[in-house]
C-alpha cells in the first residue's frame, strides 16, 4: 500500500523569496519531490484551505507523514491569501497528536524565529508541537531524516534540482491553478554577508552565495510547463545581476551567463505569458555600471514587460547606511535608479518594461528625525528629475535573532516620524508617479479577479503588480483586460477593456474618462450604440479607436 503524505502551505515571505498566493515557492515543490522520489503519493493544501474547511486537516490527520511549510520575516499586506501566524502553526501542530497521528515536519523561514519581546527569537520544538524541524533546506533536511539520520547533510543543488523536477506535478493542487506564479530559485546565500551583511537581514543565515546551474534552473521549468505553468519569477535571490558572477562582495555582472539563463527558460517554457525578476542590488550596479547596463538590457530582451527590479535601499541617510552596513548610499541607489530607467523605462504596449521599487526600512541603528528628511528629500529627487518608480514600500524594523540589529536592541520605531512619512509619500510620491507609470487609457491584459464585490479587485499575474479596482461587481477568478481611468495612491481604477459602453451600468458610466457629467444621462437615454461614430455625437467628444465595445452582454456577471 503506497504511503501517503501531506504538504500544508503556510506561506512564506523573506527577503529572497515570495510563497503568498498567487505565489508558490520553491520549498513546496522541493519538499513534494522528496516525497515522490521515494514512493510517497502528495498531497497538497494551503492554510486558507484549511480556516475554510477543517476536514483538509483531518484528512491529513490520517496519512502517514504531514510536511508545514511557513514563515514570514518581511511581514507585508497581502490580497491573495494570509500567511500562517504562531496560533496557526500551534493549533496545526497540536491537532496532529495522538497515537495513530503522522510523522509531521515543520520548515521554512518560521524557525528563524517566533514572536519574542518586540523581535524574533529562535524558536524551539515544543512551541508548536511538530513531531521534527526541517533546518536549513526543508527538503534537504526531509531527505536526511527519510534516509533514518537526524544530521542534515550540507546542501546541494544537484539533489534539488531533481527534487524540484520530481515535485514539479503538486502545482496543479494549488488552488489557483493554473494561474500561479512559480518563484524559481537561481542562489542562496548573501556576498554582502562577507563583511557582516546588512544588520537586519536573514539571507545571510543561508551562508555564502551558492548558485544553481543554468541547466538546473531550464529543467525545472520544463518541468513545470509540462504541467501547465506559464509564470514564472526569478525571485530566491539577493540579487540576480550577480547570478554566478564570481567571488567577493560586490562582483561584477556576467550578461553572457544571463543570456544563457533567459534563452534558455524561453526555450524551456516556449508559451509562458510571465517571466519577472525580484531582486537587484543597487549597489552592484552602481560600482559597476556598464556591466549593468550590458545585463539589464539581457533581462529587458528576455522578460515579459510590466517588471520591477525591487532595491533593498533602506534608508537615505548615510550614517545609517554606515551604522548597518548597507549596501548602498543614496547616491549610489540614485544612479541605480537612473540606469535602470534608462535601459528598462521604455514601454511595450504601454507599460513599461522593468523599473526600479525601493524599499524603506524604519528603526534601523542610528536613525534619527532628519532621517525621514533625508528619505522625502530622495524621492523629492526621483520626482524633480522625471525618473519612473514602480512602487515604494516602507516597512517598520522586525529584528531576528541572530541579526545585528537583535543584538544591538535597534530603539523602537517613532511612531509619530514613520507614520508621517508614510502619509507624506503616499500622497506626494505615490500618486503622481502612478499616474505617470500607469497614465490614464493605459491597457492592462489579463487581470484576475481576486476580491469581489460592489468594486471588484484584481491584479495580473508578476513582480509587485498594480493593485486595479474595477467598479463592477465580477465573480473571482475572472479574467479581463481593464483600461485605467482614475488612480489611487497604492492602486488604479479600471474598466473592462473595450469598454461596453451599451451595457456598462449607470453609476459607471460616470468613470469613463473626459465624458463631461452634463452628457451622461444623455448617453444613458440613446444607447444602444452601433458604433463610435454615433456614440461620439450623443457624447459630444472624441475619443480614441478601439476604447469600447458595441456588442452587447459584454460585462461579466454573477
């Protein structure tokens, strides 16, 4: 009788990895490779499976062996789905005791560390009740206690590769699918780490930089298009100009290697509708600038527009830089700005192809109130030159054990200074740079209906994808091209593209834009219209070609 095991999906979010629907990360399928490989059938569940019904835990309950991925370490707002917290894991752990309950496993960022005085302190097996700790590499670690040893051998992505092939299949158990985007691991491990690492961060936990082989990577995503992928993200990493670059802290970029890695997934995955990255040091790119740029432009040529090369800068004040060990001073993140824009501003049906988003950490060492000063007069910058920003995220210090920033007790963040500088970028950043990445008629494909509702939300499916709401009460799941009409200060309205102008509802109609109110309740009056031309004269405006629809029933709904 085959064995049967268990997979639960309590996401994961760190510095070099994205498992939050429509996520999926590399631990999942690595994990379930482990278990295929040794004649185990998988199955697969997420945590919100599970709040939502409880017999995916009995039936779990009752297999043989149950492996709990989870574990967040940047803590952030999520839409499509709420990572497991401690009660969570505790409750899961504890439901699955008793003298006929499975072997059960719990890895992932979690051990890194539990809520403990305002940090994360390392956790220990008793907290949550699992019967095993999966440290370092879950799978790595699985397969170790598989072969009847408690010592994890040390890693290797020779043996990954093909558990990353072997496991490739539990995708079409994510309950997305197939619209999940599959994060692809290309390293491990921090160069920067050489010289300490950044005070905060627990990449360098991982150890030296470790990178898998361009053919590793190619075969897991035939793999995964034989299942039916089409996303994917190169995003386990810190930084993917330095992929296999070589040795020391900041080494230069090899475009010809990542030549190699971007035709190679092309050919590997022929139909993918998404291929983004996540990861770039600013840093890298500022000591080494024409390598840079030769590497951005290979990911330009072999992505899918609509990218963000996401910067870890921090902060803007240069003696925080320096009481953290940084990686980058602000004049440096500048002209990283600029370079990125100059090789990826350009735009492919609109939108532009890969953009710099920055990311603020507050209540590093050293900081102080000229600190936020420092930080607006930045942006100020950005805006004054008319360079192009994607997203700005900005996130309170949560210090892990182990991190310099645990051991230096960093001072709490002020909360009057973060939530001040918060509002002031939202207002005064955010927005106008939305409008001038996502000006209005601007025409984004294929968003997914993830909230429903009177305004319904969605997003495509890549790195750091615009949040739309769409005032149109669609079912989940759906998916549509919108054209944006309105933006917001985090997110942008949308209509269904081309807009179906004879069966857009009433209280729409007043989101199509330059339609002056005074007209609305004649158009209202006159439809149905047979085409543009007759439209434009009950509107009195002209409008562009192609912008709506004549055919009736073209709205999606319940």
């Amino acid at each position: 009788m085959t064995a049967e095991s268990w997979i639960i999906d309590g996401y994961v979010d760190e510095p070099a990895c994205l498992g939050v629907p429509p996520y999926i990360s590399p631990y999942i399928r690595t994990v379930a490779g482990v278990l295929t490989s040794r004649g185990f059938s998988v199955r697969y569940c997420t945590i919100d499976q599970i709040r939502a019904d409880y017999t995916f835990l009995k039936k779990a309950g009752g297999s043989d062996l149950v492996v709990m991925i989870a574990g967040v370490t940047v803590p952030g707002k999520y839409l499509g789905g709420t990572p497991a917290g401690y009660g969570d894991i505790r409750q899961i752990g504890s439901s699955l005791k008793g003298p006929d309950s499975p072997d059960t496993f719990l890895g992932g960022p979690v051990l890194f560390g539990s809520s403990q005085g305002g940090g994360m302190k390392a956790i220990r097996q008793e907290e949550f009740g699992f019967d095993h700790l999966l440290y370092g590499s879950p799978a790595q670690a699985l397969d170790s206690f598989l072969d009847g040893s408690d010592k994890v051998s040390s890693h290797s992505y020779s043996a990954e590769d093909e558990w990353a092939i072997a496991g490739a299949g539990i995708v079409r158990d994510h309950p997305l699918y197939p619209h999940v985007l599959c994060e692809m691991e290309t390293s491990r491990g921090c160069s920067h780490a050489e010289s300490g690492g950044c005070s905060f961060c627990t990449e360098p936990f991982y150890g030296k930089p470790e990178y898998r082989d361009v053919s590793g990577i190619v075969a897991e995503v035939k793999a995964l298009s034989d299942q039916g992928i089409l996303h994917f993200r190169l995003g386990r990493q810190p930084d993917l100009l330095t992929y296999q670059a070589g040795s020391g802290e900041y080494p230069a970029p090899r475009p010809e290697i990542l030549e190699r890695l971007f035709t190679g997934i092309r050919a590997a995955a022929p139909d993918l509708e998404t291929l983004h990255i996540d990861n770039i040091n600013p840093g890298t790119i500022a000591r080494h600038p024409d390598a840079s740029r030769d590497a951005l432009s290979v990911i330009v040529n072999g992505h899918t527009p609509g990218d963000v090369a996401a910067f870890g800068m921090e902060t803007a004040d240069p003696a925080v830089v320096r009481a953290n060990n940084l990686k980058a001073d602000p004049d440096m993140v500048m002209e990283a700005v600029r370079i990125v824009n100059e090789v990826g501003g350009h735009r492919d049906r609109g939108i532009p192809h890969l953009l710099p988003g920055l990311n603020f950490i507050c209540g590093l060492a050293g900081e102080t109130a000229g600190t936020y000063r420092l930080n607006r007069e930045f942006l100020n910058k950005i805006i004054n030159e008319h360079l192009l920003v994607r997203r700005v995220n900005i996130r309170q210090l949560m210090p892990f054990e182990g991190t310099r920033a645990w051991s230096e007790n960093a001072l709490p963040v002020d909360d009057r200074h973060f939530h001040q500088f918060k509002e002031e970028v939202r207002k005064h950043f955010d927005l106008p740079m939305l409008r001038q990445v996502y000006p209005v008629m601007t025409v984004l494909r294929h968003v997914i209906i993830e909230e429903s509702g009177g305004t319904s939300f969605g997003r495509q499916l890549g790195s750091y994808p615009i949040l739309a709401g769409i005032p149109l009460n669609l079912p989940l799941r759906t998916i549509l091209d919108i054209v944006i009409v309105d933006h917001g200060m985090r997110s942008v309205t949308g209509l269904p593209w081309p807009i179906p102008i004879n069966d857009l509802p009433a209280k729409v109609i007043r989101w199509i834009p330059g339609l002056p109110k005074s007209v609305q309740g004649r158009v209202l009056a006159k439809r149905p219209f047979r085409d543009l031309a007759s439209f434009e004269q009950a509107a009195g405006v002209s409008f562009p070609p192609g912008l709506f629809s004549f055919t009736s029933h073209a709205v999606p709904s319940r």
